[in-house]
C-alpha cells in the first residue's frame, strides 16, 4: 500500500485513474480503457481536455462525431470480446445528447464504454449557461439525464470527493460480463476542474478479473436428461458464445453428441462455416437449413443468446408442438426465457461440462443425415446466388458478397449493421474464423459501420477490415472516414450505391406501403420519389475526405478492386453500383411488422389478409 495524497483536478484524477484499469481473464491482462476519444467544447476542453494533454499513457483520439466516437468504442470492445474498451468524452448540450444512439447500442449489445460528457456548473454560478436545460421544476436535470435509459449505470459527480466510489463503480459495471453496457460519468464543467487532495491508493494499478461461474449441479443434470430425450435438438449459438470465447467448446459438444448448430447473427462464426454440424444462421434472416431444422426440433438449446425477434421468427418458427427449451446464459434474465431449464454460467464453462455429462450420447444418424442434406442444399443455394455466370456483368449485392468470400483472407473482418446487407450477409457469408463476422444487429443503427471498422482495426492492427456500406448508411455517418486519414488507420470502405432504403423499400412492399419515401429520387408529377435518381456523387464525396476511391461495374472489376483495397496501405474505398433487378433470396421465416388495419390501398389490405394468417401462429413458450 502507498500514503500520502496528490493534489490533482477531478479531471486529472480520472484520467490517471483510467490509465491504471486492467482486465484479466484466463491469465490475459489487457488494459480495461485502451485509450479516450474526445470531442472539445466549453463543458469539458478545461477539464478532461486538459487532463488528457497531460497524461499521454491514455492515448486520445480526434472524433468529429459523438456518436461515432462511441461505435468506435464498441466496435474494438467487441473485437476484444469485451475486455478492452475507450473513453469517450464531450462537451455538454449537443455533444452529450450525440451520445445517446451509441450508449444504446452499447447496452443493447451487452459491450462496454465509458461515457465522460462535460454537465452544467454545480455551483450554478450564472444559470442558465450555455446548452443548459432548463426545467423550473427539476433544477438538477440537465440533457445528460436523457444518458440514464440507455446506461447500464449513471452518476453525476457534483462534489470531488464522489469520484472515488463512483469511479470504482463504473469499473465494476464494466468489466461485468452480465451487467457491462454504456457507463456515464457526467462531469460539471466546474468540477472537472476543481483540485482536490485524493489518496495515491486511487492511482494504484487494479486489475478487474472477469471470472467463468460455473452452473449449479442440478440445472446441468436436468440440462442433460433434456437432451439425451430429445430426438431433434437444436443448438442456437448466439453472440455470449464469442463474448466467452466459448468456440471451441461449442464445437467439442456438437461433435461429441451430433447436434446441429444454428447461429444468430451476433453467434456467426461460432462454428467454421463448413464443420459438419453447422447449418448457418437463423431466424427471419437465417438459411432455409436453420429453419427448416428448426421448426421440426423438440428442443432448442440456447447458449448465449436473448431470442431477439428475428432469431425467433416472431415466436412463429418453433412450430413443434413438444418443442422445449435449454438455455446457457451467464445473465439469469436470457437464461429464463421461452420457459427454459435455465443453466446459468460462463458458456464455455458449462459447454464443457455439459460435454462431460453426455459422453456417450449422439443423435439418430437419420437426422444427422437430414440436417446434413439441408445444409448441402443451402450450400448449392449459396453458390448460386454469390457466383456471376458472367465476369462482365454489373453485380447484384449477393455477387459482391460472393466477391468479398474469393478475396478476403480467413482472418479479415467484416462490418455490417443496417440496410439489406444483414440479411443477405447473415444468409450467405462463409464464416472461417471466431471473429470475422461483425454485425451489429441488436440495434442495427446505420452509421456504425466506419467507426466500428476504425475501432476493430484497433483492436487488432494486423487484420485487414471491410466495412460494408449502403448509400443510405454512408449518408448518416461517413464523418470518422477523416479520423482513418489522419490517423492512418487501415480501412476498406465498401460502399454500396443502390438509391435508397433498399432494406426498408422491401418490407415497405410486403405491408403494402408500396416503397414510399425509400428510394433517393426525384419527386414526380404526383409528388412521388419516382423520378430521375439523385444526382449525387459519392465516390466524389469519399474522395473528398481524403480517402483513396476505386470503381468497379463489373464484377470482374470489383474482384480486382478489392483485391487491391486489401493490398493498399492507407483507407481505400470501393464504390459498386448494384443491379436492382438481381433479387435478393426471399426470407426463410415471418417477423412481425404490423401492418394497417384499414386502408383504401389493396396493395395494404392484401397484406393485411396475409399479416392476419401468420399471427395465428404466433405464440408463447410455456
């Protein structure tokens, strides 16, 4: 133990306390906060600006959007698999309230970062100060209140002396795998710079280890009699598998016992994409092999999965009448859901001992040899679509995904998070690697995908990394593209030109709303988006911004582009337009997207008619 005090703004307090957090799991010990994006205005450039310039062991990073900053943040915690994150700081008014989308995202997801943004004076010397919210009823709101829904913990630090236990508190949260999410610290201006006395234990390095609970004997037991009486389970590996690092366990298992595997779209890559057991993704946006084995299966063991929407097809696509529930989850609320046996624990740590209690046991070999043909016909499917027939024609998107699977090494990564990407994304890449699939789709927030390829290179600076964009997406977030320049972090833009809300167009058809207000188009006579498309220049715009642009309108052309996009030692982007007349593949199960009730369109009231059959087989698991 050290004594003594050190006299040190909050400001500077934080940031040295920041420097000296780290994380350990297995016996690997990684700085917790790698480093601080920043943001500078009046309500934090004197505080943690400051503090920052003065303590370079907390490296900062130039963002020009607050939103950004915190997709950066979370796409390197996720590429770290949450035991590594950033900072993120901002001034107040606008700066803070940006920040808002990203802490969604975080605690959606379950991946931490730390949020710093600069408040109102606590002295309240001249009220209201500039960007202050004022509310005559509640003098001690300010914008960053609007942080509190969206993080899994929040504190305003009023007085110096609350930053001690506070700042413990915010470690804790997360480094905790079951609470971890957006942690806010929101900072007064006044404060922040503010000395105080603070004892040289607070600066002592810690070390936040991230154990593996194990699950209770009894849920183990009932786990396994569940699943040596199923005679068609099913594993769906959901995104806790990766957080666990749980792959190999999981493969150990299925090989142990025949079960196949289905995979969200947070669980892709949990298996190689050619093991013997794996049938792809599944749900609304999953292969027809995943859910053709899955309305069929008796039980469905969920591991590291909260059964989203699209993972669950609207409660529709469990269609067995018998079928029961086994979840793995190290957080008690998903591990209770669809009124499963719940075992809660560390995947890997129960994936292993559930191996250990069905030694012995393996499936039918006449289902292992139904799932394998679903999963050879997908695989037929899937070369279909992705491959041209001819070299010099313009792609359709599942070709410049085919296109991406021939060029990219086993290790790159791909970046994905809105549009009709996702879709076709999770249907038809091959994952080859734990960690190369990276779709953000618990929010599925368009604008996340620069970032979160500037923070996944981070994270890991020796793998090339693709982010995957559409028109659409480019047009909400290309600002951090600057940041890649200036930092000379290696991206791989792939910015896809479609003229719209491709994603939105299509299910915009199917509730009978007939595309409107989704394509980028001039208005016709009838004051519809229909006509000539936009005139906008985007590979120009990227240019602008000072990365490198290549073309390609063929897919000849695109092989060669992207292939040189990998090869290039600075951000470089390809720019595709797509064939719209190339459909995409049709959605292998239903998700529930209400639709008009009453309309004078018969477009909407066929789909009504439709929308009213498949809600009568919606249900709950009891």
């Amino acid at each position: 133990m050290t004594s003594g005090t050190r006299r040190l703004t909050v400001a500077q307090a934080l940031v040295r306390f920041l420097a000296r957090q780290h994380t350990e799991r297995d016996g690997e010990r990684v700085r917790s906060i790698a480093g601080c994006w920043g943001i500078f205005g009046h309500g934090n450039v004197a505080g943690v600006g400051q503090a920052l310039l003065e303590t370079p062991e907390l490296p900062y990073l130039q963002g020009r959007n607050e939103q950004a900053m915190v997709h950066a943040a979370v796409g390197y915690a996720r590429q770290r698999n949450r035991l590594s994150t950033y900072a993120c700081t901002t001034s107040i008014g606008p700066g803070a309230t940006n920040l808002v989308t990203g802490a969604a995202l975080a605690t959606i997801n379950h991946l931490p970062v730390l949020l710093l943004p600069g408040d109102v004076f606590a002295t309240r010397p001249a009220d209201p100060v500039l960007q202050q919210l004022e509310l005559p009823h509640a003098r001690d709101v300010s914008v960053n209140d609007a942080l509190r829904p969206v993080s899994r913990y929040f504190d305003r630090i009023w007085r110096p002396e609350a930053l001690i236990p506070s700042a413990l508190e915010a470690m804790r949260v997360l480094t905790d795998p079951v609470q971890t999410g957006a942690v806010t610290l929101a900072l007064p201006q006044d404060v922040q710079a503010e000395a105080h006395d603070w004892p040289e234990e607070f600066f002592a390095e810690r070390t936040w280890r991230v154990d593996r609970p194990r699950a209770d004997p009894r849920s183990l037991t009932e786990a396994a009699d569940r699943i040596r009486a199923a005679r068609r389970p099913l594993i769906i590996a959901g995104g806790g598998v990766h957080h666990s690092g749980a792959e190999q366990a999981l493969g150990e298992l299925a090989a142990v016992t025949g079960i196949p595997v289905a995979e969200t779209q947070a669980g892709r890559g949990s298996l190689r994409y050619d093991d013997p057991r794996e049938l792809g993704s599944i749900g609304h946006t999953g292969t027809a092999a995943s859910d053709d084995v899955a309305r069929q299966a008796d039980l469905i063991i969920g591991v590291g999965t909260r059964y989203s929407d699209f993972t669950t097809a609207s409660r529709t696509l469990f269609a067995n009448p018998e079928v029961r529930f086994v979840n793995v989850n190290i957080a008690a609320a998903d591990a209770h859901k669809q009124a499963a046996i719940p075992v809660v624990g560390d995947a890997r740590a129960v994936l292993t001992e559930l191996a250990e209690r069905l030694a012995g046991h393996h499936v039918a070999a006449d289902y292992v040899r139904e799932y394998r043909a679903a999963a050879s016909s997908w695989a037929e499917v899937v070369d279909g679509v992705t491959r041209a027939a001819d070299g010099a024609e313009r792609p359709g998107q599942a070709e410049v995904i085919g296109a991406l699977d021939q060029v990219l090494d086993e290790r790159d990564v791909v970046i994905n998070a809105a549009g009709s990407l996702p879709e076709d994304l999770n249907k038809l890449w091959r994952a080859r690697q734990p960690s190369q699939y990276h779709v953000e789709y618990g929010f599925s927030c368009m604008g996340y995908e620069i970032p979160a390829a500037i923070g996944a290179r981070l994270a890991d600076p020796d793998r090339e990394v693709f982010a995957l964009v559409g028109d659409g997406t480019y047009l909400m977030l290309p600002t951090e593209l600057v940041t890649a320049v200036q930092e000379g972090i290696k991206i791989n833009l792939v910015l896809v030109q479609n003229h719209g809300y491709a994603s939105i167009g299509g299910l915009s058809e199917k509730v009978g709303a007939e595309r409107f207000g989704t394509a980028y188009r001039f208005r016709d006579q009838d004051g519809r988006f229909t006509g000539a498309p936009l005139p906008v220049d985007l590979a120009a715009n990227v240019r602008s911004l000072g990365v490198d642009v290549l073309h390609a309108d063929t897919v000849d052309e695109l092989r060669e582009a992207l292939r040189a996009a990998r090869a290039a030692d600075r951000p470089t982007a390809v720019y595709v337009e797509t064939d719209p007349e190339k459909a995409q593949l049709p959605p292998e199960a239903w998700w529930d997207v209400p639709v008009a009730e009453v309309s004078a369109l018969e477009s909407t009231r066929s789909a009504r008619e439709n929308y009213e059959q498949q809600k009568r087989n919606q249900r709950h698991h009891l």
